[in-house]
C-alpha cells in the first residue's frame, strides 16, 4: 500500500506541481510581509521580531486564505 501511495500519489506530477506553487506563494508573501509590516495584523507583530510575527501568521493560514492573502497583495493568483 505505502508503495502504491507514494506512487500514485505522493510523487505524482500533479500533487508536485501543487506543493512546489503552494511554497512559492508562501515565500513569496512571506517577502512581501517583510517589506510591508504593517499588513501584518498588531496583534502578531506585538513583542515579536518581525520574521517570527510573520511566520507565526503565515502558519495559521489556511491554504483558501493563504490563496486570497497571495491574490490580494501581490496580484498573483
């Protein structure tokens, strides 16, 4: 069975692809958030250094607002 997964699925070009653009748009707001603190929420950047703020509110995205938050701030989508 764990062969077949890694096969069909796990390796497969499709689900790739999608990782490979779901770490692009993460680096790429992660960037972006560097550039612009103040679209960090206050309540993440509040006693924080500035790269933990971003990390910590980019780890609680889900992958639907991680799209819109990319789509909204960088014209990507």
């Amino acid at each position: 069975m764990r062969e077949v997964l890694y096969e069909k699925f796990y390796l497969s070009p499709e689900v790739r692809s999608r990782l490979e653009k779901g770490k692009n748009m993460i680096k790429e707001l992660f960037n972006f958030y560097l550039k612009n603190p103040e679209k960090v929420p206050a309540k993440y950047r509040d006693g924080e250094v500035l790269e933990v703020a971003i990390k910590d509110y980019i780890a609680g995205m889900t992958d639907k607002f991680l799209g819109s938050e990319v789509e909204r701030n960088l014209g990507v989508k």
